[in-house]
C-alpha cells in the first residue's frame, strides 16, 4: 500500500508535467544569475492536499452540525492556507546566484558544485534546497546576507563534469506548497584520475613505468614512505615501527638522479584508465616526496617542477588525456 501511494506522489508527477514548462531545457544561465518571479514554479504538496481534504472535512462539520467555533477555525486555516503561497514564492524570489565553485576531485568521489546565494533583502529566507534528482542539501540565508549550497554529482568518469540542471526549492513556511527554480551556470568541475591503490614504488633513476623498486643513494636523507613488499629490511625504520605500528622505509635521495621522469610510453602491460591511474599515484607520490619530477604523455609533457602548481598541472594534463 505504501509503494501504491509512492507512485502517486502528486509532488513528483507535477514535477515532472511541468519541467517543459519551467526551464528545463533553457541554455545554461550566466552569473549573477537573479531569481525573478517568472522563474519560480509553485504546486501544493502531498501535505498541501491533506490539509484541503481536512478543511473540507471542518467545513461540513461545522455547516451540518451549525457549530460556529468550527468554522471560524476552519476559516482560520483556510486564511492560513490562502497566504502561504505568497511566502513560499517570496521565500525565493529575489535571490541571487552570485557564484560557483567546484574543486577538482578524483574518480569515484562526489564533485560539489558550491553555490554563492545572495540575499538582498532585509528578511531572512530559511529553507532554501539545492537538489538534483535524489540529492539535496539545504541552506538558512540571513537578512542582507549570504550563503553556500552545494549540488553533489557522483563521478562516473575522468576528464571534465559540466553542472547539471539542478533546482532551488523552498517548502517554507508551513510545507503546504512546493516553489523551485532551476539554475544552470555554465560552470564545470574537473576530474582526475583516480590514483592505483597498489602502485609499484616511485621509478627513481631508471625508465618510467619499469615498475623496478627505485634507485636509493646513501648521499641525502629524503624522508619515510609506506612500506612496499620487496624492501630491504635495512631501510626500515624499525624506530618509528615500535613507536606507532605502522610500516615505513627509509628513503634517500641519490644526488646523481634527483630528478624523476615519469612517462606514460614507458608503462607496459596495463590499458589506457590503468596506466593514467597509476601515473597519477606516482604524481601524488612523488610530489608528497617534495622532489622534482615531469611528466610525459604521447602529446603532452610538463616539467621538470614541483610543487602544488606543477602537480595540478600534472593532474589536470592526466584529467584531460585522449589518445
């Protein structure tokens, strides 16, 4: 019975008779984006109906039974009722969208497209949501203020994600009524590889992508790094292991090959995802190693740097990679 009533939601077949009409197919929407009146949709609520069905019941009550108190209470609600679409329309009409935001993330993470909403007027507006399809999260916008909502997209590829269509919507003040909009700045958030869980160790002074153990020197302590099978136990730091549990090896850097090369061409035996995985284990690696390395793709090759800078670049070059 419960699934029955489910599929009846008035709410959602509204919702869905309606997108032709409310925006839904409209070019992308340039920033500041302002909310006027004749972009918001308003539909009652599953909760809306109920309460007509109950003013319905009063008002045959009180005329049947000529009990005045109940009519004035049912002329009470229905005043109620009558109002709460103007407060639901006003709860977003006037916003505006004044930024987007959506940091890089990697494969198989949520992308959050960040939402600047700006409130120009002196009250407040409480309840506003940012939904797409089954996600929502929701925002309080004080007067004269501003405020973040995000829209989560799961990522299903690498490269770039555009913004989907996604609404605003309200249920203020009472639930009776359902207002949205729909937004859609041409805003897009990039997607990097995801990073192999169980890469070989950084290629140090030989070819990129042998998957050969690297090459330590004795000249420069370089830091600890996580355990890999096939260390030498001489390396280990077994000081460090007794005071925390934890697996680590010793590293040093060899003056003669302090600068790393890590070329795609060079990585055998994998497929195009696998290969772009695994070099941007090795970016991540090595810029966590705070060394000096490149990358070289078949069109494409960046560095020899380090730093923040040159690891998103490296990152994005990966992100963006078509053969």
């Amino acid at each position: 019975m419960l699934s029955t009533l489910r599929k009846l939601d008035w709410l959602e077949w509204s919702y869905t008779m309606l997108q032709k009409f409310s925006g839904a197919h409209r070019a992308p929407q340039a920033l500041p984006l302002e909310l006027d009146r004749k972009r918001i949709y308003i539909v009652p609520t599953r909760f809306g109906f109920f309460f007509a069905l109950v003013l319905l019941v009063l008002l045959l009550g009180g005329l049947n039974y000529n009990n005045n108190m109940a009519l004035l209470y049912t002329f009470l609600l229905a005043a109620v009722a009558l109002l709460s679409p103007l407060y639901t329309v006003r709860n977003l009409s006037g916003l505006r969208v004044v930024q987007v935001v959506a940091p890089p993330v990697f494969y198989g993470e949520v992308a959050r497209f960040i939402l600047t909403l700006q409130n120009p007027s002196s009250s407040p507006r409480p309840m506003v949501w940012a939904r797409d399809k089954q996600d929502a999260t929701f925002t309080d916008i004080e007067a004269n203020g501003r405020s973040d909502v995000s829209v989560e997209v799961a990522t299903r590829r690498r490269g770039w994600l555009d913004m989907p269509r996604s609404r605003l919507t309200t249920t203020y003040p009472v639930g009776l009524f359902y207002a949205w909009t729909w937004v859609h700045p041409p805003y897009r958030c990039l997607v990097y590889p995801k990073p192999e869980v169980d890469a070989p160790p950084l290629p140090m002074g030989g070819q990129a992508g042998t998957g050969q153990p690297e090459r330590r020197g004795d000249e420069e302590w370089a830091g600890l790094r996580d355990y890999q099978p096939g260390d030498p136990s001489r390396l280990i730091a077994w000081k460090v292991v007794a005071r925390t549990d934890q697996m680590v090896t010793k590293t040093f850097a060899d003056h003669r090959s302090q600068e790393l090369h890590l070329d795609y061409s060079q990585i055998d035996g994998l497929d195009l995802e696998r290969r772009l995985s695994r070099l941007t284990r090795w970016v991540l690696d090595a810029d966590k190693a705070r060394l000096r390395y490149s990358l070289k793709l078949p069109n494409q090759q960046v560095g020899p740097d380090s730093g923040e800078l040159h690891k998103h670049q490296c990152l994005r070059a990966l992100a963006e990679y078509q053969p």
